[in-house]
C-alpha cells in the first residue's frame, strides 16, 4: 500500500495551496528520484509533445531536461481545483549551455488519488528567450523559492 502523501484529496482551498507549494518545492529541488515519488506507479504524463507512464520514464524526463535545463527556477501558482484535481499555472526560467536564459510558461492539469500521489499529469508549456538581466526568479539553484520571494501574480506575470 502506497505511503499517503499529504494534503490528501478531497482538496479545500488551504490545501490546494499546499498541494501547489509542495510540488514546486519539489521540482526546484530537481531531483529526479525524489520528485517522481509524489507521482503513481503507473502515473500518466503529457508534457508538451511527450508522452509518458510510470515512474521510471518520469526519472529519465526529468534528468534530461534538469540536464538541458540549467539554472532551473520555478514558481507555480493555483488555478482551480475539485474534489480530486488541480489545475495551477506556473513559469520557470532555465538558461542552456550555450548562455542562453529562458522563461517558460504554461499551464498543468493534475489528478490525484486517495493517498494523495498525483496519477495523471498534463502540461503545456511554450518557451521564451529572455536577456540574463531580464530573468525576475533570483534565489539559491537547487532549494525551495524564499517565502518571501514574490509569486507569479506580484511579478505581473
């Protein structure tokens, strides 16, 4: 039996936000192994064009894009939210090997189940260049976005 995950569905507006926070957390942390256990064993993905199940295909995902994805910083925000679902918008800048700063933008739909393990996951996300002195996400790479570091809403984003 799968280790509850709290907040566990169904979601109030306290922890949908708490939902939301957790998984930002998470992915800032961009460890691959660590991240994929918030997902089901057979959790379902579509993230731009790519299409994935489980949490081995999760793994190899998300240690090519932290791989390409350099500098990663990512802030979400909640949408909406049901029973057992929330949809969050969110922005994430990365620069590539080559210098090149990046923010993107994008909306997610997530599903849960009852012991709070998210088991589907779709993504759209569209990508654009930025200048470094442009980038408005400034905080410790690998660690949780400060507290008091402003959310996407503050940054008219």
């Amino acid at each position: 039996m799968p280790s509850p995950r709290p907040p566990l569905p169904p979601f109030t507006l306290q922890t949908a936000r708490l939902k939301v926070r957790a998984a930002e957390d998470g992915w800032n942390g961009r460890n691959p192994e660590k991240v994929s256990l918030a997902y089901t064993e057979d959790s379902v993905w579509r993230n731009r064009s790519e299409f994935l199940q489980g949490r081995s295909a999760i793994v190899a995902f998300l240690t090519r894009k932290w791989n390409r994805e350099l500098d990663y910083r990512l802030i979400k925000e909640l949408w909406a939210f049901t029973d057992d679902r929330i949809a969050v918008r969110f922005a994430y800048e990365y620069r590539e090997d080559s210098g090149q700063w990046y923010r993107a933008y994008g909306n997610e739909n997530w599903q849960f189940d009852e012991h709070g393990s998210m088991r589907a996951r779709h993504a759209s996300i569209n990508d654009l260049p930025i200048r470094a002195e442009d980038r408005l996400f400034h905080w410790d790479a690998n660690g949780p976005r400060p507290v008091d570091h402003p959310g996407l809403t503050d940054l008219g984003l």
